[in-house]
C-alpha cells in the first residue's frame, strides 16, 4: 500500500460510498471536497480518471482502498 496506514473517518466514508461505478467529487456529499479526495489518491485507496461522457473527473476505488471496505 502507497503512503498511509488507515483511511481516517471521511476516508472511510468516501471508501464506503463505492459500488462498483466510477464516482465524480459531487457525489460525496458536503466535507469531501478535492484535498481529501487527493490525498486517498496519494496514499493509493482511489484512482481518478476523466470521464469524457459526463466531461468531468471520476474516482474509483483501487483494491488497497477495497482493504478497508
């Protein structure tokens, strides 16, 4: 795993929120904004890619982030 030991609780909130699909920043609610979603990316839970359908950047979890679900 890159970085960090464990997702602290916003961490564990974005992690959970996953099923399966590709998520954009919006869907994670007030508090989880674009530092947080950096940071996981960092440390190896989440992966970003752009979307060009809905034309913005989508987070998906990455196996090490699966660890934690």
């Amino acid at each position: 795993m890159a970085g960090a030991s464990r997702p602290n609780s916003k961490e564990l909130k974005v992690l959970n929120h996953f099923s399966g699909e590709p998520e954009a920043a919006s869907a994670f609610g007030k508090g989880i904004g674009e530092k947080t979603l950096a940071g996981m990316v960092a440390k190896g839970w989440l992966s970003v890619s752009f979307d060009r359908i809905r034309q913005e950047q989508v987070y998906s979890i990455t196996a090490a982030g699966q660890a934690f679900v």
